[in-house]
C-alpha cells in the first residue's frame, strides 16, 4: 500500500517504512506526526482525492532535525561594475519514518 502526501509544498509518494527527507516539522526526534493532506491512495484499489481523501492519514515518526547541504548563490556583474556576491544557504530538515497509513481515519 502507498500513498502521495503534501507537505512543505512538495508531494511525496510514501509506503510503510519508508525513510525521507521533508521540510523541517516542529517536532522532536522520536515524536509522531500526522500527515493529514493526503492526495492518494493506492494498492489493491487506487483512491484518488479531489483535492484530498477523505479521512485518510499517514501517520510517521520523527527520527532526527537535520540541515541539507550547502547551497552557494554567486551573482557576478560585469564589465564596468566589478561587483560579486556570495551567499550560502543551507535548508532546514526533518527525516521520517513511515509507520502506517489509514484510509479512513478511526
């Protein structure tokens, strides 16, 4: 059984068990989370939300708060400015685990 879940303004298709990177969550290492935006859910028979399914929840453990790898922003004017600028950014994340998911929630 799988299902796509929004979060962080990204969609993601999930199973049971499966480890992944969202955007940071305010919850701490070793906490449940519910996924309650749902899209879809599939397995033996497909249900497809208009826009969400009713009911449904990905339920899912937070393992750890981590930071994504550094993104380097470099602008570089020519000519006759003679100006550049670095920037670094690096994103703030959280790492799940997938412990179930409930069609429809009990």
């Amino acid at each position: 059984m799988f299902a796509v879940v929004k979060t962080g303004g990204k969609q993601y298709k999930v199973a049971k068990n499966d480890i992944f990177l969202v955007e940071k969550l305010a919850a701490e290492a070793g906490e449940t989370v519910e996924f309650n935006e749902v899209l879809m859910i599939g397995g033996e028979s497909v249900t497809i939300g208009a826009p969400l399914v009713a009911g449904a929840v990905v339920k899912a453990e937070v393992l750890e708060q981590t930071k994504g790898p550094k993104v380097i922003s470099f602008v570089k004017r020519r000519r006759k400015h003679s100006s550049q600028r670095t920037r670094g950014h690096r994103q703030l994340l959280t790492r799940v685990r997938i412990t179930e998911i409930l069609a429809a929630a009990n």
